[in-house]
C-alpha cells in the first residue's frame, strides 16, 4: 500500500515524458506513489482526459504506449508506483469523427453493433440518437451532451472498455487505479468486483463523495474514497466559529432575506431535474412504468422523482444499502408536498424493487442531480465563507472544535485505514492555500464587512452575493492577473445561474462583472484596499496553509498532494489549477532546505515545502511511526489555540486561529504541552512540559518524532 502520492495532471504540454523527467525531484520530496490523470486517448486538444474517446491505447498527445513505459520504469527503479484514474462511466462523443463506436451508432442507429454500449433511450428517439439540448435521449455526464454515458454493466462493453487497462496490470506498467465517478454506473458494486479481477486485485479508490456521516458500501473491494471527507474536516478546524454570526449578517444583507441553506439547494436541485437532466427524470417515470401508475399518472410521477431528488441528503443509495436516505427523503418531501404524497408513495415502492430498471436509474441519476445543483450552481450563490463551499460539504456547517476533530478522525482510522485524504485535487472550487487565507476572514468578520461595503461603493455589478463571492475569491488568490480573475468571475456567474448563465449569458451584466474582477489592476484605491488587506491576513493564512497540510499528511489515510501545493497554491476553480508547475524552482528551493536552510514563512513558499517534504519522506520511510491515533492537548489560557495529533511515534502540532492568538498577545509562558521528542522541521528536542511559544518560536506548525 502507497504511503502517500503526489497528482499529476497530464496533457499535451506535460506528458507521461515530462512527469518521468520529474520522479528525481519528487522521490527526494519524499512521494511513494505517482498518482496520473486519464491516459486514454481523449479528445483533442483535451486538457483534462476525462474525454476518452478510444480505449484501445494510451493518448499519443500525453506520449503514448512509450511514455507509459519510460514512466513505469523510471518510478519503479526508483521504488515507487503508479496509480492512474480511469473513466468508466463515459466516453467523449463532441467529435464523432475521432470516436469510432459514437461515429457508427449514429451512422446505423439501433442496427449500429455499438448500439448497446451507450446508454440511449432508443423508444424515444425512433431508434435514432438526438443530440438537441432536453431532448437528447442518451444519459450523459452530468448535462454535458459532449460526454455520452456507457453501459458497462454489461460484460462485453466492460472488456472493450478495460482491455488496455487490464494490460497495463499484466504487464506490470501500473500498481494502483482511480475510478472517477463510480455513482454514475448503474450498478458500482458489481462493477467493483469486476474490475478488481480485471486489475489482479491492485488497490481501488473511488471517486466518492460522501456527505455527513454517510459511509462506503462495505462489500465493496476498495481502499476507500479520493478523500474529500478528509478535506472537510481538515478546513473547519482552523475556523473561528466566533465569525459566524457576522459573516451571516453581510450574506444576509447582500441578499437582502436570510440564507437558507437546505432550501438553497433543494431548489436548485429542483432546477435543474426540471431543466437540463429533465430527459433523464422523464425515462425513469417511463421505466418505472406501470408501478407506479403510468399514463395520465406521468406527470406526478416525474414530479414525485423531483421532489425525492431535491430532498435526498447523500448523492445516491445502494439498494438496499442506503434504503434509510431514499426513506427519509419520501418523509421529507411528502411533509413539504402534501398533495404529493401519495404519488410520492407509489414512486418509492417502485424504486424500491430490484427488478424495475427505473430503480437503477434513479440512482444512477440522483448524483447527477446532486453534482449540478449544488456544486455547480448552489456553492456559487453562498457567499457567506466562501472557503467552506467545496466539493463533498456543507456550507452551513461552519466550523469545527478540536474534540470534533479528532472523533471524526479517529472513526476515520478505523473505519477506512486505507482511504486517501486530498486538500486540494482539480476539481476542488479553490486551492488549500487560497482556502486557507479566506478562513482568515472568520476572526476578522468586522474588517471584512467593512471592506466589502467599502468595495461595494466603489465598483459592483449591482448582484451582491456574487459580488462578495468574486471578492473573497480575489483576496483568497491575491496576487493574481486580471485574466485569471476575469475568468474565474465569468464561470462563478454562469455556473449561478443567477444574473446570467450558460445557456442565455447577459452581455451588460457579464461586462459589470468583468470590470469589477479588473477593478483592482485599474483603480488604484480599489487596487490599494484589496493588496493592503490581503497583506493584512496573509500571515494567518500561511499559518493556517501550514497546519492544514500538515494535519492532512498526518492523518490516518493516504494523503495526496496535488501537483505544485508543496509550495504555495492559491488556484481557483478549473482550469486555473490546471497551471503549469515550476518543478525547477522547487527542485532548488528543496536542495537548500536539505543543506540545512531554515527558511522564513513568506511568499516564496519554501516553509510549506519543508512541512511537505519531511512530512511525506516521514509516512514513507518509517511508517511504523504512524501506527495510532490520540489528541494532543495543551495546558493553560490559550490550549484552544493548538491543534494537535498524536500518530504513536510522531506527532503533529499547529496553530488555531492565529490572528486571535496575535490579539491576546501570542503565545504566553503559561500554556504548555507534553512534549518528548525532536522536531523534524527545525531541529528542537523538547522533553517534559515545554511552553508552546517554544514549540513553535519559529514556525507556527511542529513534526514531533517521538519514537
């Protein structure tokens, strides 16, 4: 099992040649496991991957069969192994000309011998493929026509669709495999289970998101999820809960009527099985067919299905496992709509039995549902703490104490020792660093209300919620472009789907809004107020960058680095976190680190480097020091500002809210910690009761080897 790994995203400007070219670099930061994007061959131009539009060979574009082979090779004799994530779910079908199995349904239609490995509703479509916006009749990738769903439930498609990855195990090319949106498969066990003989039972992570207290199907034969449960957790800790109250009142007046959040996102859930996935929702109501009514009983079908989407609080079930959501979500949508509930009623029964191919499809769906309303769409209408809008979360759970912390923690280590934890990934809607410095704004709430009203005089699109989003996003990457920041703006707005949209963009809004996101490089006050600020918060964010990764990579899991974050990293949402990574720069910062460089904490982002790599070369060269889990607490007047983990024979320290320490006057004589050991960072063999301005006179984090 990898101890931990590092994500690189391939393409046409970095390919399997160039990630080789890294692996010296990266096996003295202390990586076990190369972790790589799709290697299927892609749409062109893909910058991504997740457009497969041949199985049958690795993407010439990101170097092909040799590119592969000179990786494995390199990682190996290096000592490390290579997981890749792979697309079951869906091929790329925007150009039909470079995908032979799309290019021949649509040519030949249901006679096509390609016919059943997509997912089409040929009934619908007089046994032809339509392609129009609510009226395609092939399940999709989410609503994006240009990705068209595969049945590889049924064995033939899944061998076509895994032969080259099955070699790639044979062979000996690979150790490991990521599966990217197991909720869209019909059916994820049984495909589990396939795929594990088809990979001579190498280690599985699934790309799972799960919400609250929702855990893994247990017969499934994976490691555990990509680790977004791990990401909520980490982020909360270093939250001010204090801040809450007012960061709600300047979300309230920006939109004038208190936020609500499970209403927020219902509705939009609501908005879009109604709209853009209503294809999907109208075949269920027709394959759950005589069941639950059928004929004129259609429409409240269809509604009922709408209704149990918006209310279902995990993205899907697997029935039986998960029978308690689908339950609870009848409850809760017949108490809003009464009149429903007795069509409500007849459409579960119908879900609820195996032999109904509506059944399967709803979850099939649901997650779809879930995905477009609230991570597309509802995240970017919150604006209250924008750092808590992130994939897999709940943006009206604020913060997290301690003891939270560390029970979630520890039921995590028993439950799934082998699950990855992430900070950041490329879908993440903001990087950890850029997250980091927002939770900044949770011990500041006065300061940011006045600066944003401030901000609001002096330029706005007269949309205040996504005003204050686009404003905390500028402050969470400063310093960033113009482009980038126009860019981001843009996507934020349409992905709303408020004041314009994809679908029906509004020219003169859109422009309002790129002014704003050029405001700081064009009016010097507003310029002035945004770099005066964020130089204001900049040290809690490092502080809160530094202890957030270093809790990440000390926890119980797999804990994954994305590409370039073992420096600083304040991306926004794709592509901006698909840049191009100074691997020459890091390479030079990490060699004076090793000749004993202690650096500062400034912008330069060496100090995170030196977290980054002693942690990681710690998990892989003595794991026997990471055996354990136990809290460790300090003494005296400030103890609540230290978290800190205990792994057995290491031990993890960091500051809480640093700009509340900075407040009460730092770190005092009188709040210790029992400390025996050397810390990896700095040098420093503590032994007894050591104050903590002590422990972290230099830095505001510690990596304690206590064995």
């Amino acid at each position: 099992m990898p101890a931990n790994s590092y994500r690189l995203q391939l393409s046409a400007d970095f390919t399997l040649f160039d990630a080789a070219a890294q692996i010296p670099y990266l096996r003295r930061l202390g990586v076990d496991w190369l972790y790589l994007s799709p290697l299927l061959e892609a749409a062109s131009g893909s910058a991504h991957g997740y457009d497969v539009v041949d199985h049958g060979r690795v993407d010439a574009a990101r170097g092909g069969a040799e590119g592969l082979e000179r990786l494995a090779e390199t990682a190996h004799a290096a000592g490390m192994g290579v997981l890749v994530d792979i697309v079951p779910n869906h091929m790329g079908v925007g150009d039909p000309a470079v995908n032979p199995w799309w290019r021949d349904v649509l040519e030949h239609g249901h006679s096509s011998e390609f016919a059943d490995f997509f997912d089409i509703d040929w009934d619908a479509g007089d046994g032809r493929v339509k392609t129009w916006p609510d009226e395609v009749n092939y399940r999709r990738f989410f609503a994006i026509n240009e990705l068209a769903a595969l049945r590889v439930e049924d064995p033939g498609v899944f061998d076509a669709s895994h032969r080259e990855i099955a070699r790639w195990f044979a062979e000996g090319l690979v150790d490991g495999v990521r599966v990217d949106h197991p909720d869209g498969l019909r059916d994820p066990g049984a495909y589990l289970e396939r795929l594990s003989r088809a990979v001579g039972g190498a280690p599985i992570w699934v790309e799972k998101i799960l919400e609250g207290d929702e855990r893994l199907p247990p017969t499934w034969p994976v490691e555990g999820t990509t680790g977004y449960d791990a990401l909520g957790l980490v982020d909360r800790v270093f939250i001010d809960p204090r801040g809450e109250a007012e960061l709600t009142r300047v979300a309230d007046d920006a939109t004038g009527a208190p936020f609500d959040w499970p209403a927020l996102a219902a509705d939009r859930k609501r908005e879009v099985a109604r709209g853009v996935l209503h294809p999907d929702v109208a075949r269920i109501a027709r394959e759950l067919g005589a069941a639950v009514g059928g004929g004129t009983e259609a429409a409240l079908v269809e509604e009922a299905l709408v209704e149990l989407a918006a209310a279902l609080p995990v993205y899907r079930t697997y029935l039986p496992f998960g029978r308690e959501y689908l339950d609870a979500a009848a409850a809760r949508a017949s108490a809003a709509r009464p009149g429903l509930a007795a069509a409500i009623a007849r459409t579960v029964a119908g879900l609820t039995d195996p032999g109904n191919p509506g059944a399967a499809r709803f979850q099939q769906t649901s997650g779809m549902i879930m995905a477009k309303g609230v991570e597309d769409s509802a995240f970017y209408r919150y604006p209250r703490l924008t750092s808590l809008n992130e994939v897999g979360g709940d943006p009206s759970w604020f913060a997290l104490a301690p003891d939270g912390f560390h029970e979630r923690q520890a039921a995590r280590a028993a439950q799934l020792p082998g699950t990855m934890t992430a900070l950041t990934t490329h879908d993440t809607k903001r990087s950890e660093d850029a997250r980091a410095r927002i939770a900044a704004l949770s011990e500041v709430p006065a300061e940011w209300a006045a600066l944003f009203a401030e901000l609001r005089e002096l330029t706005g699109t007269g949309h205040a919620p996504i005003d204050e989003l686009v404003w905390q996003a500028i402050i969470g990457a400063w310093p960033a472009s113009a482009e980038r920041l126009v860019d981001y703006a843009l996507k934020a707005a349409r992905e709303a789907g408020d004041a314009t949209s994809w679908t029906a963009p509004d020219e003169e809004f859109e422009a309002r809004l790129a002014a704003l996101a050029r405001s700081p490089f064009e009016n010097g006050r507003v310029g002035r107020i945004v770099a005066d600020f964020a130089a204001r918060i900049a040290p809690a964010g490092w502080s809160n960058g530094l202890g957030m990764k270093l809790l990440q990579l000390l926890s119980p899991g797999m804990p994954d680095v994305y590409q370039g974050t073992e420096r600083w990293d304040r991306s926004l949402v794709d592509p901006d976190n698909r840049r191009p990574v100074d691997y020459a720069a890091s390479s030079e910062l990490l060699a004076r680190l090793d000749d004993g460089w202690l650096p500062p904490v400034d912008d330069s982002g060496a100090a995170k480097l030196l977290v980054v790599s002693r942690a990681l070369r710690l998990r892989r060269d003595r794991p026997e020091l990471l055996q354990g889990y136990a809290p460790v607490r300090a003494d005296g007047p400030r103890a609540d500002h230290l978290i800190g983990v205990d792994r057995g024979g290491a031990a993890a320290l960091a500051t809480r809210l640093p700009l509340g320490l900075q407040a009460a006057g730092g770190w005092d004589g009188d709040t210790v910690v029992e400390l025996h050991g050397r810390d990896e960072l700095t040098g420093q063999r503590f032994d007894g009761r050591v104050p903590l301005g002590t422990v972290f006179a230099r830095y505001p984090v510690a990596l304690v080897v206590t064995a």
